[in-house]
C-alpha cells in the first residue's frame, strides 16, 4: 500500500484543522476514548457540535488561540492507500514551518474561505507550492455554508485564484477546485446534495486517485554513499555493498551508473536489503548496492545513471527561502547540507527579492529577512554533485545552517549551476 504526503496550507481560520479532523473522522482513524475527549472539549466551549479541530491542534498555545502554529504531522489510511498529512500555520510569521511542512508533500491541501476570498497568504502558500514544484493542488474553497452553498460564490473565488495561480504555475502542475464544508462534512467523503451543482468528485477521492507513481519516475538515479559495508567474515570475506538511499529514480541489476567524484564507470551487480535479493529499489528506499568493480568508494560519495549525469560545482544559484530571525547578508559563511555532504558556503550575492503577493521583484537587496524569499549566489568551498531543482527535486535542495547557532537558517532550490 503506497503512502500519499500531503501538506495543508491556508490562511487563519480557513478550517485546515477542522478539514483534517472531519478526514481522520470520517475514516474512522478516532479511537473512541480520543473521540468522547473531544465530544467533552466541545461541551465545555459550549458548542453545538463537535469540534474536530482539536483532532490536531495539539499545543495548549494552539487549543488557548485556536490556531496552528507547530507542524503537526497526521497518520490515517482507507483501502486503497496510506495518508500523512503535514498540518502547517496560516499565521505570516510561522511561514517557515510552512516550507519546512511542505518540503516533501506530493500534494498540496490550499484551503480559502468563502465569504473572504484569496488573501495575501492564499498567494504566499501557493507560490511555495509552486517552487517546491508539488504537481497536485487541490484549492478546497470552504465555509461552503455561510455563503449559501453558492455555485457564484465558488467560481469567484475560484478565478480569483487562477487569475494569479496562471502566472505562477510551473508547466504540467495539476490544480483541482471543490467546494466543501469541513464543519458539517460537505463533499469530503461523500457528494454534497447541497452543491448538486459540483460535478467533481468529494476531497477523499480525489486524494484516492491521485497518481504519484509517475511523478517518481521523471527524475534519474541518484543515490549519495551513506556508508561502506565490509563484513570481513568468514562467510563473506569477499564482499562490499555501499549502503544509502535512493534519492531519486530507479536502480536495479545491470543499471549502468557512474561514480561521483571520480566519474567512473561500472554497472550494478545486485540490489539487497537485509541480506535479500531485490528486483529493483525506487525512490526512499534503503538499500546495499553491489558493483561489478572493485573501486574507491567512500561516505559522501554518489552513485548516478551513467546517461543523466548531475553537474559537479562549487558554485550555485538559488531561490533561497529565509528561516532565521538573523538577516542573510552577502559576505556571510553558512555550511550547505546537500544530501549526506557538508560544505562550507560564502554568501556572493543577494538578488530578485520576490513580493509574492503581487510578484514583483526588488533587484539590488542589502539583506534577507524571516520567510522573505530571494535569488542568492554562494561560493562552495568543495565540489557538490548537483541538479537544478527543476530538472530533480531531490538532488536540487539543500539547507543553510548557521555556524554559530547550528540551526536551520535557511531552505534553498538551485536555480543555476555556474
């Protein structure tokens, strides 16, 4: 059974915590004690129904405001698939958890409120959407009932989104539009008779059938060394597996891959994991790959589809999206996380700050604020094996991290290889 990521994203009070809460109720995903819990909270704030909301909104800041602001990561499944859902803020300044919730969704949940329209941070989540270059977006227009279950309520909202999802949208992204009510359960798993008007089909099997299969099968093979297995024993004095994950594409026997840096050729003798045989390993699998050739591999090290090789450089341009509350400056020195290396990184240039509201662009900038997103240009002091994002999410991300503090400062997608 194969597990779809999906991440939220919504202004304050869209309903993103109520739609995810009526998901995990309706598939029945609620274990009864958590449920009578719930049905008590709803009584003790004198509602007349029951709040779903609190399903996920787990910090006591969250229940207190009633508002996200941590990711909160949600589990539940149906008959055909596995779900995780990545519930992020609406608020502009949990904007980074946003990014950070979203980095590896495969669909994206945009939520918008009837009566209010699209609003700045509708634009804000969306074009985060589109440079993580997630292909699924469902915009769930919501609050259906408080504007009547009006079909011209819908399709004004809906083409205020498109008038700025148009030009944003990267070529072959997929947007679905559904009118739905979280709150009472309206076109989530079942049609609504409300909106007989909808020809679509409910949230829930839209989700069913989504094909991502095909979405993993675009990028070539890539997989960074993790670590050199040689068990030295008597059973298997001979043999030598390099271990890692498959950042991307497919591997099996007989695959033609070169070795990175030092870009020699050999082919793939088998693909194991835990001592067993495998036809073939994709996409977020661990695995221990045997070559036919004896030669130099070490931690840090990639394996690549000998055909579609990535770039080796050391120096980079890249939409950088901001996460610290210390500015970026250039001149400034952060270590670059690409995969499993690690290297020092000198900030060149700071570029094309984007207002993503209206999408315009201040060229020259002296620094980049929290959740601010720019054009940055970094001197590496090794080489990376790399892609543009574009061309593969996987081997086209990486993070800053700040030498002093250690922490996450800021999430990049490599636009250029110099």
């Amino acid at each position: 059974m194969d597990i779809l990521k999906i991440t939220t994203a919504g202004s304050v009070d869209d309903g993103k915590s109520t739609l995810i809460g009526r998901l995990l109720y309706e598939t029945k995903s609620v274990t009864e004690d958590k449920l009578a819990a719930i049905e008590a909270a709803s009584q003790r704030k004198g509602l007349g129904f029951l709040d779903l909301s609190l399903l996920t909104d787990g910090l006591i800041a969250e229940r207190e405001q009633g508002i996200t602001i941590d990711v909160a990561h949600i589990y539940f499944a149906t008959a055909k698939r596995k779900y995780i859902i990545a519930d992020t803020p609406g608020h502009f300044e949990y904007t980074r958890n946003m990014v950070t919730g979203a980095s590896n969704a495969q669909v994206s949940l945009i939520l918008i409120d009837a009566r209010n329209g699209v609003v700045d941070q509708t634009y804000r989540h969306f074009y985060i959407a589109s440079l993580l270059r997630i292909k699924h977006v469902i915009v769930c227009i919501n609050k259906m009932d408080l504007v009547g279950f009006s079909e011209e309520s819908f399709n004004q909202v809906k083409e205020q989104f498109m008038a700025y999802a148009d030009k944003v949208r990267f070529e072959g992204q997929e947007i679905d539009f559904i009118p739905i009510s979280s709150l009472m359960g309206e076109n989530i798993v079942t049609p609504s008779d409300a909106m007989a008007w909808y020809d679509g089909e409910p949230l829930l099997n839209l989700l069913e059938n989504i094909n991502v299969e095909a979405d993993l099968r675009e990028y070539p093979f890539r997989m960074p060394v993790q670590m050199v297995i040689r068990p030295m024993s008597e059973q298997l004095h001979d043999y030598r597996a390099y271990a890692g994950k498959v950042a991307s594409g497919k591997i099996k026997s007989g695959l033609a891959v070169k070795v990175l840096p030092s870009g020699l050729e050999t082919q793939v003798q088998a693909v194991e994991r835990f001592g067993e045989s495998l036809t073939e390993a994709a996409q977020g699998e661990s695995v221990n790959v045997l070559l036919t050739d004896d030669i130099d591999i070490s931690r840090g090290d990639m394996l690549a589809a000998a055909d579609d090789m990535p770039s080796l450089t050391k120096q980079i341009a890249a939409t950088v999206t901001w996460l610290d509350h210390t500015s970026l400056r250039p001149g400034q020195m952060f270590l670059l996380q690409h995969g499993v290396n690690r290297v020092k990184a000198k900030v060149l240039s700071v570029t094309n700050k984007v207002d993503v509201a209206n999408l315009t662009e201040t060229e020259t900038v002296d620094e980049l604020k929290l959740n601010e997103i720019a054009q940055v240009e970094l001197k590496l002091a090794k080489e990376i094996f790399a892609d543009t994002y574009e061309q593969n999410k996987t081997n086209g991300a990486f993070i800053l991290i700040s030498e002093q503090s250690n922490n996450t400062a800021g999430v990049g997608f490599i636009k250029e290889i110099r």
